[in-house]
C-alpha cells in the first residue's frame, strides 16, 4: 500500500516536471518565433534598394545606410584579421605547448572573466587606452581593437576544445614518422580541428554584428562613406550603432526597423551557418 502510495506521488512528480519543462520550452520558443517576426513584419517594409545604396544626405534629409553596411563590413575584416591569429596561436600553446598547468588555468579563468566583463565596460577602457592612451581617437580601428580583446575568449576557447578533441594517436603516430612538434601542429592537428576555429570565427562575427555600447565609445557614430584605409582611421556607426542613433536621437523608426530587420536576417544566417559547418566537418571526420 506504502509503495502504491509512493509510485503514485514519483508519477505525480514527474509529470508535473514533464508539464513544467514543457511549458519552459513553449515560452522560449514562442518568445524567440515574436521577437524574430516582430522584428521582420516592422522592418522589411521600410527596406528599400534606395535605402541601402545610398549616404545621407542632410540637405535633401534623405536617409542612406550605404556608410554603415561599410563601416560594419571594415570593422568586421579588421577586428577578424587581428583576432584569429591570436586567438588560435594562444590555444595552440595553451594545448600543445605549455606545460606548467597552474599557468594554463590561470590563463583560461582570465579568458573565462573577459568573456563576462560587460561591453560598457571594454568600450570605456577601449576610449582610454586606443582612443586617448594611443592618440588613435575615435575610429574604428579602436573599435576593431576594442572588439579584439572582448572576441578574443571566444576563439581562443573555441579553438582550443576543438584542439583537444583531435585524438592524441593521431600525433603519436606523426612523431613516430619523424615529424617535428610544428609540422605535427601544422599538418596533422590544426587540419582537424579546422572546424572549431571556423565555428569561433562566426561566432565573433555575430558578436561583432550585435556590438553598439563599445563602438560608441571607441567608433563613433559618423554615417561618412571612405575607402577600407580611410574609414578605419576615421570614425564611424556600425549598423547597430546607427540603430541606436535613428531610434534614439532621430525619432526614425522605421529606419531603425529596416536596419534591425538586416542584423536579425545576418544573425540567423551566421547561426545557419555555423550549424551548418559544424555539421559538414562532423561528417567529414566521421568518415
């Protein structure tokens, strides 16, 4: 009879556990489906062709994102170009080369609290020290270099998870045919986990893409169209901070809507895509 009564409450129990994560799921996936099709239904009516390929103009108060996309595009390149190095060639020691361990924890706590330090506070110091420290003012090439230090945990860690699942037979094996440690890395490690330095790299771009407290500080907000040299060494809005300045000092939502809808379309395609290329070297392993 006890053991009737205890089954009985275990069922109870369970299934209200059942309905509960349920429940969670239904209201997070029903949270996401609004936000995605809030956004889209608001934005993609105010997207124009006229609205992306042109600058604004002041005189005629005609409105143009060209400068941004630009601006976002060169911040992107710059911000990349700098951090992959980086960050691989830090996993790449952490894993294969260090050998005092402390100092390898102690570097992976360091990256662990840089990832959650928040973006205000890397958009002050990045002012500081690139903008003021370094005499760079405000330009995005200090916002690329601010982005660098806050993307830097990201692909360092994502690197280096991918560098550890690369069976360690596979460089027992290279040793053994007389390779040395770097042609070891270069042609039997990092080939394998070539997925994971690519899953970091677009992680950091939708990172990079969703910025604005940073770039505020370091970037600016200048919708000025230049060339790659000229546009970081001088300031510029990003999409998401042009965003911020339409919404927020110019009253224009409808262009803060087209935009958002643009960084919500980039965002679900970089999701895809990471989805999809980890999928492809999964299967490519598996072989």
């Amino acid at each position: 009879m006890l053991k009737g009564k205890l089954s009985g409450k275990r069922k109870a129990y369970i299934t209200a556990m059942r309905t509960a994560m349920l429940v969670s799921t239904v209201l997070t996936a029903a949270l996401v489906l609004f936000l995605v099709i809030y956004v889209l239904i608001k934005g993609i009516p105010n997207i124009s062709w006229e609205l992306i390929s042109t600058k604004p103009s002041y005189l005629s108060d005609k409105i143009g994102i060209l400068p941004d996309i630009m601006n976002t595009v060169y911040i992107v390149l710059a911000t990349l170009v700098i951090v992959l190095p980086l960050g691989a060639g830090a996993a790449v020691y952490l894993t294969e080369y260090a050998k005092n361990k402390k100092l390898v924890g102690m570097i992976e706590y360091a990256a662990e609290t840089l990832s959650g330090i928040p973006s205000i506070i890397y958009g002050l110091v990045g002012m500081l020290f690139f903008c003021q420290f370094l005499n760079m003012e405000t330009s995005l090439l200090a916002g690329a270099l601010t982005l660098v230090i806050m993307n830097l945990p990201t692909v360092m860690r994502t690197t280096q998870e991918s560098l550890k699942t690369v069976p360690q037979s596979y460089r027992d094996g290279a040793f053994g045919l007389g390779a040395g440690k770097w042609r070891v890395i270069r042609t039997v490690v990092l080939p394998g986990c070539v997925d994971g330095i690519i899953t970091g790299c677009i992680l950091s771009v939708g990172r990079i893409l969703g910025e604005s407290a940073a770039l505020l500080f370091t970037a600016g907000f200048a919708h000025a169209l230049n060339g790659i040299i000229d546009g970081l060494t001088s300031p510029g809005a990003t999409l998401t901070v042009a965003l911020y300045v339409y919404a927020k000092e110019q009253g224009e939502f409808g262009v803060a809507f087209a935009i958002a809808a643009i960084l919500m379309i980039l965002t679900l395609l970089i999701n895809l895509s990471a989805t999809l290329v980890g999928r492809y070297f999964a299967k490519r392993r598996n072989v």
